[in-house]
C-alpha cells in the first residue's frame, strides 16, 4: 500500500520540474487524520513557503 502511494505521488509529481512530496507522522509533525497521506507541493525558485528544515526568512532585521 504504501509504496503505492507513493508511486502515485510520484507520477503526480512528474509534470513539475520542481516539487516536494511531505508526509506527516504524529501530531508533533501536525499530522491530524490518522493515515498515510502525502502531500505534493508544486515548487518555484522565488517563493515564499518556508519549511522547518530550511532558512527562515522573519522579515525582522538582524
């Protein structure tokens, strides 16, 4: 089932030429449904979506 699901992901993936695939396990990771889900997440070089393992910009000065 699994890999399944991620086989999926990544056929809809593949029309991006950049995109994350996120899977959330626990509440600490703010998963809410208890279930597998993968989330695609279409990407672009100058966007504003910051994720917790990358540089945060605050917009405060430093």
């Amino acid at each position: 089932m699994t890999a399944t699901v991620m086989h999926r992901a990544a056929e809809l993936m593949a029309p991006y030429p950049t995109a994350s695939s996120i899977t959330s396990k626990g509440a600490a990771a703010t998963r809410t449904v208890f279930h597998l889900h993968v989330h695609v997440v279409p990407r672009a070089t100058h966007e504003r979506l910051p994720l917790p393992w990358t540089p945060q910009d605050t917009g405060g000065t430093r």
